[in-house]
C-alpha cells in the first residue's frame, strides 16, 4: 500500500531574543540586529507537523487527527504559547531560539509520541513571519 502524507497545523504566540551570551550586546546587535533587542520580541508562529504512513484500510486515515492534534497540543504548543522561549521553554534550553532550532526541538518532542500513533513524522515546518520558514525533516 502506498504512504500517504497528512499535516495538521496548529499556531502559537511566543517572545524570544536572538543572542548568544557569550557575545556583548554590541556583537549581538551586529550578527542579530533588531532581533537581539535586549527585551526580546514575538511573533505568531505557525506550525505544520506531516505524518506519513499507510492508509487504514476500513477509515482510509494515515492516522486519526484529532489524536495527532492532541499530541501536537500536549508536546509542543502548551509549552510555547504565550510564552518566551529563551526563559519558559524546557526543550529550547541552551539552543539559540532560532527558527532552525525551534524546528528541530519539535521535531524532537513529536518524533516518538507521533511513532505511538502508527505513522512516522515526516516534517515539521515553522513560519516565524510571513517571509520567513523552517523546515526540518530529521537527521
């Protein structure tokens, strides 16, 4: 049977500031610009988390959304929403909270609950802005 892609997206607000401690605020605001404001900055994010897997053969689904959904919730966005992500965020600990780094972390607290579900996590994909995305799809 052939595998089926599906993504579910959710959305979450959350500050954060790119800097890296070991430089001064001047080198920050060299490499960072604007983005290493002292007092950080937000943005709503979207997030879009693809599974794939075959399809069930009495329901057609790769796997039931709404258990994806929850997982996704519980995971991820509970821990980032409305938060700062340099401060609240237990799995951004000691990651520049860049856009690349915020892609794999997910990935990285998605990528066994998902396996629980009987599809493989195939993406995860995260707009900062209207310009600006990350995609990640595992080492």
């Amino acid at each position: 049977m052939p595998q089926v892609f599906i993504t579910r997206r959710e959305r979450f607000a959350a500050s954060h500031r790119l800097a890296r401690p070991d430089w001064n605020d001047a080198k920050n605001l060299e490499v960072f610009g604007k983005c290493s404001n002292p007092n950080g900055h937000g943005h709503n994010y979207e997030l879009w988390v693809t599974v794939k897997g075959e399809q069930d053969p009495e329901t057609s689904f790769v796997t039931d959304l709404s258990q994806l959904s929850r997982i996704i919730k519980e995971e991820v966005i509970d821990h980032l929403d409305h938060k700062n992500i340099d401060v609240d965020v237990s799995f951004m600990r000691g990651r520049l909270s860049s856009t690349e780094n915020l892609c794999v972390a997910i990935w990285e607290q998605l990528e066994a609950p998902i396996k629980n579900l009987g599809c493989a996590l195939h993406g995860v994909k995260v707009q900062e802005t209207e310009n600006n995305t990350a995609e990640y799809h595992g080492a």
